[in-house]
C-alpha cells in the first residue's frame, strides 16, 4: 500500500507492507537517521517520533497509521541552526554520552513540557519513564530539564 | 509497616590499563594544510567523551588551541594500531601516546617558528595556539600559521608519531609474582538505605563518593561517569541478572520487561568529589576513571542493607526476594 | 590544581554533543549501500548437544533468500578471540561443526534481501540435535564425574603453560592461576580469629542501548570493510583475517560512533560472520542483533564465586587471607584467562596481607561466553573483598571504617605479587569520604596517611 | 463493498469495523494502541494477512453519569490521568503506568485483553465489578469483567464481535489499586492488588471486590476472600485471615521477575495494606 505523510515539514509517499512498523519504514527505507532500533518492544525509548505532535514508539507503530499525519523527528527541532532550548539544555548539562537515546528522550521533554509547562518531579519521572539511558544516570538529563522548566 | 535504615561503606582501587599490559597504542599527528591538526587514533568514541579528552591532551603537547585539534577516531585504514578501547585504557595508553607525538610536532613548530621569528628555538615560547619570544608575550606568531608555513614556505612536514606500550610483565607461575597494573586509582563509597521489611524492597535514599582519578583531564566528562557508573552499580546491586535462577538457566532474561533497568526516577541523590593524586605514569598524572566507578556501589549497598537488617546477603543482585528470605533466616534463628 | 596546564583540567564540552541533540551522529545502523543483504541466524534450542543433521532446503527455497551460510563455508572456522595477546589454544567455531555448546549459538546464517525473509528462513532450517545433559554449575563443572565439553579433557583452563598470555610457555601447567606469597597456613593457624565468606555475582548484561550491528561490503581484490558497534577495531580486524585466512592488511575496520559498550563490544562476537557472509555472496551484507540477541546470545559479565577465609589477629590486622575464586566463561574461553589474572592477582584488595594464597579456576559451561564489562575482574572482586571487610570488622567488634584505615595498604609496602606500591591513596580518598558523608571519626584515624 | 482481504485498513465507525471482521475472520489482527499487537507482528508470533486499526473509530471518550462511568476501548489511558471524578482504584492504575509515549499509545481496551504483566487497568476494572459492552452483528451485549477471561488468552467474546466500551454502574464508595514493580517508575507489575468496597452504617462490609494483577495470565477475583469480609467488621485477625486466601486454588506465575512465592508475598502485603489503610479512615 502506498502512505502519503509530512516527515519534518517535507511530503514523502512510500509503498509500505501493511505489517511494517513505521521504525523500519523510517530507518530501513527513508534513511532517517535520528530515529534508533533499540529493543523493539516500547521499552528504551529510543525511536520515539513526535505524530501530529505527541509521542510514539514507532518500532510500535505501524506505517499505515501515519498516512495523511505529520511525523517529526529531534532533526527538525532545530531551525536555521539554533538549537532549541531542550537541546541547548542537554549540551549545556552534558546530558548525553553515547547519544544514542538523546534523540527519543529530546522529543519525549518537548511532548511534556508542550502540555505541561512546568511539571513536578512526579510529572517528570512518570514521564521519562519509557526512555532508557545507560551512560549517563540520568542526573545531567533531569538538571538539563530542570534548566529549561525555570525559564 | 517497619522501615530500617542503614549505611554501608566500600573503599576500592583500580588498576589503570590492560592487566600486565603489553597493550600498545600508537597515533599520528599531522597537521593539515591550514595549519590545524588531525590526530588519528583507532581508539572508539563510545560516548565517554575520548574525541574530546584526546584533544585537550594534544593540544596541551602541542601547544596548539582546542579549536584547532580534531582527533578522529575507530577506522583502521586512518590510524596505526590500538589496542583497544577497554580496562579504563584510553586516556592512559593513548594519551600518553598522543603528549609523544604532540611532543614532535611542538619541536617542529618550535624549529619553523625560530626561522621565521629569526630567535634561536629555545627562546621561544608555545601555548595555548601561539608562539612569541619569551617575555615578550604580547608579539607572538600563531600556531596555526606556523604549522601551514612549515608545509608551504619551508618544505617541512608537520608530522608527529606517537607510541606507548607498559612492557609486558610475565608472571612467575609458582607465585604469581608480576607487575600487573601501570597505577591504581582509588575511590570509596557511602550508601544510605532503607529497607522495607514487609516487601524487602531496598531504596537507596543516598550514595556519596569520592574518586581519586590521578588527574582529572577534562572534570567534566569525570562527572558523567562517576554518576553514570553509580547508576549502572546501583542495577547490578538491586536487579540485574540474565539468570536470575543462576546457575541454572531457567527464567534466562530476553528483554527489558525481565532485566528492568533504572530510569530517570529511579535514581538516587548521588554527591561526589573527585580528588587528584596524579601518577609520573600517566598523561598529565591521569588515571583511568571509566571503570572504577561502577565498582564501589554494589558492595557498599550490600553492606548497608547488612547494617539495615542484621543479614549480609551474599548473592548479587539483592532482590527484595532475597532480603526477604534473610529476614526470615533470621527471624528463625532468634 | 592545573594551573600549570592551558588545557588539561578544563571542563571542555564534549565534541559529540551538537550531533547528539540534533540526531546527526552516524551509529553503525545509519550505514546501508545499494544491493546490501541481511542476514540472521539459526540458533541452538538446546544448551548442549550434537548436531545430527542442518536441512536448509526449505528456507533456500523462500523467494529472496540468497544463501544459507555453514560451518563448511569458513577458511578457517576454529579460533580464539584473544589470540593476539597470546591466549589459546583455539576452541570457539564461527559455526559449528558437530556440536552446540549453549543455547543460542549460531549453527547455520541466512543471508536474504531483507530481515524479514532472513527471519523467517531462518525459522524453515530444520536442524536435528541429540541432546547431551549440559553443564551449568561451575563446582559440578570441575568434579570428575561431570560430563567434559573442552577438548583437552577438563572443564577449566589451563594456566602456566603458555597458553594463559602471562607466563612462559613449556610448563605442563594447572587448571587455576595461582598468587603465593608469606605463609598463608600459619597465619591461619596462628589466628586469633579465622572468618570464611563466599560471595557471588551472577551474569550480568551490559545492556548499551544500541544493540550490536554490523556491515561488512566485499571490496575488489579480496578486501573487505566492516563497519561495527565494536570497541577495539584492530580485535576485529584480527580474527576475521584469521578465519578468512587473508592478510590483516586486506581488511579495513571502521566503528563510527558507538551507542555505549561497557565491555560489551570488546569481543568480536558477530562480525566474523558477517564478514563470511559478505565474502560468501560477494555483496555487502548487514546483520542486527535484536534486544533478546543482546541478552541471550551477547557476553555478559561472568558470574563469579570468590571463598575467602582471613586470619585475624584480635588488634584488627588482616594477617592472612586464603581464596578460592571461581569464573563462568561460558561455553568458550574469549578473554576470560586475562579475567581471571585480573582478578585473582588483586584479591587483597586495597589492602596490604603479607600471607596469601589465591587460585582463580576459569571455568567452562553451556552457556553463552562470558566476557569483560566495566571493570572486568575488579567489580567482582571489590565486591567479595568490601563484603569480606564488612563481615571481618564485624566479628572482630571493630568499626567498619577503622578496619579499612588500619589495613589499607601503604606507600613502600609490597602487593600480593611482589609489586612496591607507589601510589597508594585510599586512606585520603577515605577521608574525603567521611569529610562528603559527615562522618565523625576518632583522631588516630584522621592522623592516619598512605605514607606511614 | 470491497472484496480485498489483505491490507491495512482504518475504518471510522464500529459498523464498519464490524463489517471488516465479518469479512476478514481470522485472517485480521485487530490494532488499538499498538503496544501489544505490533510486537505479536514484529516477532513474528502471527503474520496477519490484514490490520484492522482502530485509530479512527469514535470509541475514545468517557461518560461520567450521576452513578456509572463509561470509558470507550480506544480511550488512551493519557485521556484518564488528572481525572478526579474516576473511581479511586482506577486513578491509582493509570497513575501507576508510567511513560508519557506508552500512557498516549495503551488504550483501555487493549489493557483488558492484554496478559500479564500488563493488565493494571483490568485489575482495577475488576475491583469496580465492571462490564465491557461488546457489540456484534447481532447487537450489543453486556458482559461482566469477572466473567470475561477463561483462560490463558482465552476470552468470553465472539469472532463477529468488538469490545466497544467498559462501564462501571454503582462505583463502590471505597476503592484502592496498589502495585509493586521492579524500581518506583520502572518495570511491569509484579503483584497488584485493587478492592472495591462498600461499608454499611455499622462498618461492616457490604460489597467487596477484591481483584488480583501480575500473579496469573490475566487479572481475577479472589471470591473466597470477598466472602470471608463480606457481612463483617474489618478487624486484623479477619484481615489476616483472609489475606492467606488471596491465592487459593491458583497457579501464580514463576518468572525472572520474581518467584511464585514472592508474588504471594507480596499481593498479601499491598492487601494488607489496602485494608488496614480503609480501616483507619484513610
């Protein structure tokens, strides 16, 4: 089947299977490469993409359900080279190591902080809880956070 | 409902590099046409920040700007023979290997710099990315433009090569006498706990810990591996195993659902201090700091649950399973 | 502290961050090429057993299926990982030939157009195998009576003769690396108090959250280039020249950045496959391991089991210590001699105890290999040495600190194997320690230093 | 109408959906959320030949009346959090699932299906005495949760029909969900426990629904317990003794998790605990 979709803001058309998960059509097929293979079951976190602006597992995520939506990616965040303030944030407080979870825990603050501006640490927490990193601890990406919601 | 709290300590060392060595590291610099410098390493950027370490110890030998220093890293075909990257080697091995090879190409600077400054080389000074005669700071030629005029004016290579292997150490088989590590470096660990003795779930409410790195090259980077090595020892204290029945292999883990990490709340208050004691071994005194800092968590949160509870529990990890068990040992054997 | 320096002891920022946050770091999985195939494995359901019969008719029959990959298909199929460090003699199969050694290893590979019809290929192998009891207790493993799964009669490694990369060989040597020094049985004699402890780690996963990929694409005249999540190119670069049987030189090895290893991707697990398989089908060819790969099939950290019995004298010095260190190397020996060394000659710790007497035994089962991750060796026996401490200080009535203090080692003191120490420092970081977690100890101890 | 039987189709009405399921029989896997269903397709475990997605089925809402609340299936369980009218056992629930991206995906409905260590919000459900509404070619019927699994997997619903909404009518007074997982944020549910109760004027129990998740396949009603408090003061010796009842006649689950033993251990303190906090007003 032929899905039409808006991938960072461009139109993209492509021929999925109707069992293929967006991750493989994303990564596999349109050479995306923010978006990481992780676990494959929702657990790292680590190909989250923003659909029509709220996140999504997208090794979760069949193609078919993009057609017609909006699909962002943490490579389109910034604009005309200015980093965004959560990526300004995560460099600033050394919040990744490997980078290979940054992208997905990225879009995961900008999804919370878009509906909730300044979230408890109870709200934070829950949040993040579907986005695993195994280098940094965790400390400098909650500090980076933290940064962002006082402003 | 009863909660215990208790504390536990572990002191640690670690032996910096390959055990026994016998693990070289080689690199070459050289500097590009506009006087900036590549430094080729087939070590790997794993995240703990060695693109930037490396640089910062280059730039240091050369004399050169970090802005003007770009290591690159893990391809065979680009750089002479590493040994690896692993046993909290890199910055110790490689960075000993790049201050040789940044050594060369600082003499070379020097050498270039006092034809065109018309001085002798030993009056002149380099650092920082500029060259000037000494005491008269304030007139000084830049490093880069040094570096691209040797390659176009003066017909010199700007070329700088760099070994450093800790000679193999062979050990006597009846004693096991050796000289296994080029220096240790050490650390020590306070965990605070609380146990609930109802569920046997341990919270580790506090882990302080201190590391003597030799020389902290970049602080930085020392930081987000201390916190980051915390986290991955405070898994492997309360939850992970591939075999959780070990050794049988029953129950084998296959995903994140079983072998559950830590996330982002799961994690303690973790405070930290970083001490130097540098070694003559080392670049700059540095020790390697990778390793050591999952190693002190785990015994130190065993021990304080022994002070919680009364039981030391033997087995890693200290599942609320098991602390439940000794909780009933225990209560047996009153 | 480095005010001498202009550079060294700042906090620059890390290079790789920029493309971190904007996802423009290129991991191994970024990398494809035009006519690129995928391969994946058919694996052993059993632990341990014998391999009867590998029918691939029916998987090379499904529409994209381009080749399925056997032992047969390797140059030269029996190596060993840490070669270059002189650790032998060869024992692990890229495939194997006759038998399965732990559950998951690879019997045969599917090199297909995509992962799907390799996946599911690799389901339509039938392979037939004759179980054999397997082993997986590593006491069990070493008694006589248990079944043997190494060539050369025993379940352990043999030390000392050459083959261990640390002595010289033409020595018969023994299954356990031994450290000697002082006289262990009379300070145990001699003891006002003897504590016995055993300690054990199990398994454990290094879990990086990029799983292990790699592409291997055949260049012209029997070249190859392997892009790999590997942390030590030039391992790779070895092994798979040595069981292609083609120069060193033939081959390029690149790890662009790496999504975390912690010791996970030391090993040169999975890129001599692939790099068969490339050479094979004369395509470049990409295998990705899946999460269950990772924890089933990828090294983990051995378990290990560490005995100590300490001699104690009643003022609180550790006169002594016996110690019986036990490490799973699963079905194959990787690197694990070099963790066992590693381990075994560090068991006093940060302590100085003038008698020893310390066997590591590196033990074979039917498991995935075991191998090095963050701290190999050391994390395992810190942990059995801190937990050791603990229970010394607590029989003798003494405070857990005082304990560490009075036995630390010191500066012009002799190691466990016969090494000056230097550059002791534990006393100082301890008292950092105590100064960050408020503390208060007694003066003698505050007075105490690495140089006295 | 189409005759293609193989695909990715989204309709947008229950009709319709009904329709597809008519047509496709087996050969369709039914998709919510995604959470479950993809990975069943991802690790090959089934190879649909069709996908019937519910993403644009109007059965995402919730109804709240004076005493029953109704949640549609396709209701993300994100639509439920900071909702002080649910029924305090189910607030706890959704509260207890963590992720923003798994809490926008999981639906109610794909929750009630899903075999443990998913199943909080059925657990829950069960402790509300709630009734799915499954509507077929033939019409909607209503079918109490309790009554819903029957095994492994196994489920009191016909081929021709679809879980369109569950509803809970007469909320009990009281309710609580408490559950243990791995870390505080992390992991999938060990044990939970959720009860439902009402008391009369003298403090006894009138009604009690005592629900039990994590422990096997799918959540259940430990009966024998409910009969044991109900028509009874709530003293510590009938709590403790009903709390060595939780389990009875069932098989619990034995993984890398935790052990069997474990899992009743510790569904006998979150019981405890959820009936010794009720008594003391809380």
């Amino acid at each position: 089947m032929r899905i039409r979709f808006r991938l960072d803001g461009q139109s993209v058309e492509v021929d999925v299977k109707h069992t293929e998960t967006l991750l493989r059509v994303l990564k596999d097929r349109l050479g995306v490469g923010s978006v990481h293979f992780g676990c494959g079951e929702g657990s790292c976190g680590a190909c989250i993409v923003l659909i029509d602006g709220r996140p999504r597992y997208s090794c979760l995520t069949l193609a078919g359900y993009v057609d017609g939506k909006e699909v962002s990616t943490v490579a389109a965040l910034a604009r005309d080279g200015e980093l965004t303030e959560i990526q300004k944030a995560f460099v600033e407080n050394n919040a990744a190591q490997c980078g290979y979870c940054t992208p997905g825990m990225i879009l995961i603050v900008r999804a919370l902080l878009e509906k909730n501006p300044s979230p408890s640490d109870e709200e934070l927490f829950d949040a993040l809880a579907g986005n695993l990193c195994r280098c940094t601890g965790y400390v400098p990406i909650i500090n980076a956070i933290r940064s962002v919601i006082k402003r | 409902m009863a909660k215990l709290r208790g504390r536990g300590i572990a002191a640690i060392c670690y032996p910096t590099g390959m055990n026994l060595g016998g693990d070289p590291s080689q690199t070459v610099i050289i500097a590009q046409p506009d006087g900036t410098f590549v430094v080729n390493v087939a070590s790997v950027e794993l995240g703990q920040g060695l693109r930037t370490v490396l640089a910062q110890i280059a730039a240091e030998a050369i004399g050169a700007s970090i802005e003007d220093i770009e290591v690159r890293f893990g391809d065979t075909q680009l750089a002479p023979h590493d040994t690896g990257t692993f046993a909290s080697r890199t910055t110790h091995r490689m960075g000993n290997a790049i201050i040789k090879a940044g050594q060369e190409v600082r003499q070379i600077l020097l050498d270039v710099a006092s034809k065109i400054l018309e001085v002798s080389p030993q009056d002149l000074e380099i650092r920082n990315g500029k060259i000037w005669v000494r005491g008269v700071p304030d007139k000084f030629i830049s490093v880069r433009e040094v570096a691209s005029q040797a390659q176009f004016v003066y017909n010199i290579p700007v070329v700088g090569k760099g070994h450093y292997v800790k000679p193999k150490s062979i050990v006597d088989p009846e004693t096991g006498e050796s000289d296994p590590h080029s220096t240790m470096a050490h650390g020590c660990v306070v965990a605070d706990v609380e146990v609930d003795t109802e569920t046997g779930e341990v919270t580790v409410l506090r882990l302080f810990t201190v590391y003597e790195v030799g020389r902290a090259v970049n602080p930085k980077l020392v930081e987000g591996q201390i916190i980051g090595g915390a986290v991955m020892g405070l898994g492997a204290a309360l939850r992970e195993t591939v075999y959780p029945r070990y050794p049988q292999i029953i129950h084998q883990t296959t995903s994140f659902r079983e072998y559950v990490l830590p996330t982002a709340g799961d994690v303690p208050k973790i405070i930290y201090k970083i001490v130097e004691s540098p070694t003559p071994t080392g670049p700059y005194g540095a020790k390697g700091v990778g390793e050591m800092v999952a190693n002190g968590i785990a015994p130190a949160i065993v021990n304080a649950v022994y002070d919680a509870i009364g039981v030391q529990i033997t087995e890693l990890p200290i599942t609320p399973e098991k602390v439940l068990k000794a909780l009933s040992e225990k209560g047996k054997s009153k | 502290m480095s005010e001498q320096f202009s550079i060294v002891g700042k906090p620059i920022m890390n290079a790789q961050l920029l493309g971190h946050v904007t996802g423009s770091t290129q991991y191994v999985d970024e990398i494809s090429f035009p006519g690129m195939l995928w391969m994946k494995a058919v694996r052993s359901p059993v632990p341990r057993g014998k391999i009867r019969r590998i029918d691939t008719s029916k998987a090379e029959k499904l529409p994209g299926v381009v080749r399925i990959i056997t032992a047969k298909d390797v140059p030269n199929n029996i190596h060993v990982n840490m070669a270059a460090i002189g650790i032998g003699p060869p024992d692990e199969p890229v495939l194997p030939e006759d038998e399965v050694n732990y559950k998951g290893e690879a019997i045969c590979l599917v090199v297909a157009k995509d992962e799907e019809t390799a996946a599911k290929a690799a389901e339509m192998v039938e392979v037939e195998i004759e179980e054999l009891p397997p082993v997986l207790d590593m006491e069990e493993a070493l008694k006589p009576s248990a079944p043997v799964i190494k060539k050369w009669g025993m379940n352990a490694f043999i030390f000392g003769s050459g083959m261990d990369g640390a002595t010289r060989p033409g020595r018969p040597g023994r299954p356990l690396f031994l450290v000697k020094r002082g006289e262990v049985e009379i300070a145990l004699k001699q003891a006002d108090y003897v504590v016995e402890g055993s300690y054990l780690i199990p398994p454990i996963e290094h879990a990086p959250i990029e799983p292990h990929v790699c592409v291997a694409k055949p260049e012209p005249g029997q070249r190859l280039t392997i892009y790999t999540t590997t942390q030590a190119p030039y391992f790779v670069r070895d092994n798979v020249a040595t069981i292609l049987n083609i120069p060193p030189s033939n081959i390029r090895v690149v790890a662009p950045a790496v999504g975390g290893g912690f010791g996970g991707k030391v090993d040169p697990e999975f890129e001599m496959q692939v790099a068969v398989a490339a050479m094979c089908v004369g395509r470049p060819v990409k295998w990705r391991w899946t999460r269950e790969e990772e924890f089933t099939i990828s090294t983990t950290r051995p378990a290990v089991k560490i005995e100590f019995q300490d001699a104690l004298s009643k003022d609180g010095l550790i006169l002594g210590r016996k110690a019986r260190l036990l490490h799973d190397s699963g079905a194959y020996t990787r690197t694990s001699p070099y963790g066992v060394i590693k381990a075994t000659v560090n068991l006093s710790g940060p302590y100085y105890i003038p008698n020893v007497h310390y066997e590591g035994y590196c033990v074979y089962t039917n498991r995935q290999p075991s191998s090095a991750m963050r701290g190999y060796g050391v994390f395992e026996f810190s942990y059995a040495v801190e937990l050791q401490m603990e229970r010394d200080a607590k029989k003798l009535g003494i405070d857990s600190w005082e304990f560490r203090f009075k036995n630390a080692y010191r500066n012009g003191q002799v190691s466990a194997t016969g090494k000056l120490i230097d550059d002791a420092y534990l006393i100082e970081v301890m008292k950092e320690a105590v100064a960050l977690a408020g503390v208060s100890l007694p003066n003698h101890l505050l007075q105490m230093s690495s140089w006295g | 109408m189409s005759l293609i039987t193989s695909g990715y189709f989204a309709p947008v009405s229950v009709r319709e959906v009904l329709s597809l399921k008519r047509r496709l029989r087996d050969k369709a896997l039914i998709v919510a959320g995604g959470t479950a269903a993809v990975q069943l397709i991802s690790k090959m475990i089934v190879e649909p030949q069709a996908i019937i997605s519910l993403e644009k089925v109007p059965l995402d809402y919730v109804k709240m009346r004076a005493n029953s609340v109704e949640i549609g299936a396709t209701t993300p369980l994100a639509r439920l959090i900071h909702r002080k009218d649910l029924p305090d056992a189910l607030k706890k629930a959704v509260e207890s699932i963590h992720g923003l991206a798994l809490k926008d995906m999981a639906t109610v409905g794909g929750n009630i299906f899903t075999p443990a260590p998913a199943g909080d919000i059925a657990t829950a459900l069960l402790s509300l005495d709630a009734v799915l509404i499954l509507r077929g070619a033939r019409g909607t019927r209503s079918v109490q949760l309790s009554k819903f699994y029957r095994g492994p997997l196994q489920f009191n619903i016909k081929p021709d029909e679809i879980l369109t909404a569950v509803r809970v009518n007469r909320p009990p007074r009281m309710s609580a969900f408490l559950k243990q997982t791995p870390w505080k944020y992390s992991g999938p549910t060990i044990a939970s426990v959720a009860v439902g109760l009402d008391l009369d004027k003298n403090g006894k129990t009138r009604r009690a629904m005592v629900a039990l998740g994590g422990l096997t396949t799918h959540p259940y009603r430990a009966k024998k317990v409910e009969k044991m408090i109900t028509g009874k003061k709530l003293s510590e010796q009938l709590i403790e003794g009903a709390a060595q009842h939780l389990t009875d006649g069932v098989e619990v689950i034995d993984d890398a998790l935790a052990s069997s033993w474990y899992r009743m251990r510790v569904a006998e303190v979150l019981f405890k605990r959820i009936l010794y906090n009720i008594t003391a007003g809380g």
